[in-house]
C-alpha cells in the first residue's frame, strides 16, 4: 500500500510538466528592430530559423540561409509589438534576443522612452546589443552570414569576438545603456552600423553584409550627433576594450617612402586630471604594444618608434577634437571631475569653460617595438636600444 501511495505521489509529480511548451512550438525572437515614423513605433521582431542553425559537426546547415521577421505599428512599443502577435500564430519567446537596433528617429527623439518600454518590459532581457542606424531595419536583419551560417553567428550578434582580429567601437549592451542614459556628464557611444554589398561574394554575386561605421554620440539622454570610424581611429586604437588595430605607417629609408604594417595590442588608457594654481588641466596617459608584421625592406632607422608614438598622439588628438565640437566627451574628463571632484565640476557647469585637453597632454609609452618579420629580425634591440 505504501508502495502504492508513493507512485501516486510521483505521477502527481510529474504530469507538472505537461502544460510546458515544446521548442519547436514557439517563435525564437532573436532581434529586435524600432524606429519612429509618422508619429508611429514601427517595431521589427527577428526570429531564429532552426532549419539554418547548427545541426552538422563543421557547426552549420547546408540548408540555404532565411530570416524571418515579423513587423508591427502602434503608438507604444507594446502596441507595435501586440499587432505582430495577431500574425505570428505561435507563442513569441524572448529568451535568445541577442540585438537591439534603434533607428536614427527613434535615437533623436525617442530613446528614453524606447528604452524605459524595453526595461519594463519583463519579457525582454537586456543582456542583447545595442546598435544606431540610418537604414532600414528591415535590411539590417536580412544581411547574410557568409557560408549559410544563421544570423546568430553575425559580427554584430557577437562584436567583442571580432575584436580579437580588428577592433572598434567597444560594444554596449542595453543593460549598459540604462545605467548609463541620464548620467549628466556621460557620453555614450552606441555603435553604428549599415549594410555593405562590396566585400563578400558568392561565386560572382555579391553578398549584403553588416557592418560597423561609426558611433552616435549621447549625453544627458540627447543625441549629439555621428561619428565615423575614419573620425574615432584614435579612440578605437587606445580605449581600454580595444584589443587588436592593426596600422600602416611610412618611414623614409635611403631616400624611399617604405610602408610599414604594425600591431597594436592591448591598450592601456589612463586619464590625468590634476588642480593647481592655474586651475585644473587634464591629460591622457597611453602604454601599447607594438608590433611590426609586414615590411618591405629592414627598418634601419632609429626614429620609426617615435613616428609611432606621434601618429598615434595625432589620432587620438583628432579623435577628441572631432567629438568636443558635436558636444561630446569620449574620453570621459567630465565625467571623472563629476564622480571624483564634484565641487569643481559643479562651478564649471556654472561658468562653462571646461578645461580642454592638448595634444602635449597626451603620452604614448610604446613597450618594446618587436618584428615577428625575418627580414626584420633583431629590429626590436636596435630600435628600443635608440629610443
């Protein structure tokens, strides 16, 4: 009887399970797309497409690659959203989104509002990526993986493995952008992207891809404006999340322009800020490693380390020049005055004359310059030996 009892209590146990849905049942929203226009959320629901995800050992299908979207329109995110229900026929889940795309509309006008609809939201996890974009969404999701890999194995789903091979802007999640939005003195880079058609080929027929083109630039909740990548090569190469850039440097030798290919490695940025009788001036404090991967003949002259240093001095220049004239701080001065000398950050919003960051203010300690080069070999002693 005891027995008995006891499988009774088992099954009870067990049929818990029968009301939880099968996979295959529900529609997988990997992406999500909003954009603001004609006083309308136009909102983009990305979904994962099993019969393209891994289902080989070489971690791909052979099956030809398709996204599936559903789109809806209303007065709230939430509403847009509900109108894709009435067409998706099988429970949405929101478990795998991995991407978040805000169109520039949504970027100058919305954000907040987008954002606090999203956070709210208990749905939608915000671990997923957060990119700006002057396109339509719709062809930012339906860009193609090359090899018929799914979506989810796209540069933009997972942008802090690319940098390992070339690094840009570092990526923001939107659980960082939350915490970030209404900081007063915090500049946020949300990266950008577009599609590019000129790249990758399939046979002969070209292939439309997503890549990265830059930043929007915000502070206080307002967009400041865009940046490019050509503008932030500076700020790619010595920020703190940067990984790998490489560089092409020229050095005169014999009277002949040479190229030179290097390396850069591992960044390390410190700001400066310090206060005394002339008031507060601020620097920047840069230690990288160097390496030489391609040259066309050995590098003779002392002064290559230096042309280094300089070239990347001038890039980092640029880089905050170009950001201060939208209104932007991406090396975050202001920022470190507001959290660690409030006092004086509170009489300079009252004056509004901020210090200014100059180009002597910016030190670049290069580690030992080394060659992985035969042709340069021992290029690392001459040149640091003559620094």
């Amino acid at each position: 009887m005891r027995k008995f009892l006891y499988m009774i209590c088992i099954l009870t146990v067990l049929t818990g399970c029968v009301k939880i849905p099968e996979i295959q049942s529900q529609a997988y929203a990997v992406g999500i797309g909003i954009d603001y226009q004609n006083d309308e959320y136009h909102v983009v629901l990305q979904f994962l497409d099993f019969s393209n995800v891994a289902k080989t050992d070489q971690g791909k299908s052979d099956q030809p690659s398709y996204v599936w979207l559903g789109e809806g329109k209303g007065k709230t995110v939430e509403d847009a959203i509900i109108k894709i229900y009435h067409g998706i026929q099988i429970p949405v889940n929101y478990d795998q989104i991995r991407v978040f795309v805000f169109g520039k509309s949504v970027l100058e006008n919305r954000l907040s509002k987008t954002v606090e609809a999203l956070d709210t939201n208990f749905n939608i996890r915000l671990t997923g990526w957060v990119y700006g974009t002057e396109e339509p969404v719709e062809k930012i999701f339906t860009t193609k993986v090359p090899f018929n890999y799914a979506y989810t194995n796209a540069r933009v789903v997972q942008p802090e493995y690319m940098q390992q091979q070339d690094s840009s802007i570092p990526a923001l999640s939107l659980q960082g952008l939350v915490y970030q939005l209404h900081e007063p003195s915090k500049t946020i880079l949300v990266p950008s992207i577009s599609t590019n058609d000129a790249i990758i080929l399939k046979d002969q027929d070209k292939l439309p891809v997503t890549i990265f083109n830059g930043a929007y630039l915000m502070k206080g909740g307002k967009l400041k404006g865009h940046l490019t990548e050509k503008d932030l090569e500076g700020f790619i190469r010595i920020n703190n999340k940067s990984v790998r850039s490489p560089v092409v440097f020229s050095d005169r030798n014999a009277g002949k322009e040479e190229f030179v290919q290097i390396e850069l490695l591992n960044p390390k940025m410190k700001r400066k800020v310090k206060k005394d009788q002339n008031g507060i001036q601020i620097g920047l404090d840069i230690k990288i490693s160097a390496i030489i991967r391609e040259s066309s003949k050995q590098i003779l002259s002392p002064t290559i380390k230096s042309k280094i240093q300089e070239e990347i001095r001038k890039e980092v220049y640029a880089a905050y020049l170009k950001s201060q004239k939208i209104g932007g701080d991406i090396y975050q001065f202001e920022d470190y005055m507001y959290r660690f000398m409030h006092d004086d950050w509170k009489s300079l919003q009252t004056s509004r004359k901020f210090p200014t960051l100059n180009k002597k203010d910016i030190h670049v300690d290069i580690a030992p310059l080394k060659s992985i080069n035969k042709i340069n070999a021992g290029v690392d002693t001459l040149l640091n030996n003559r620094k």
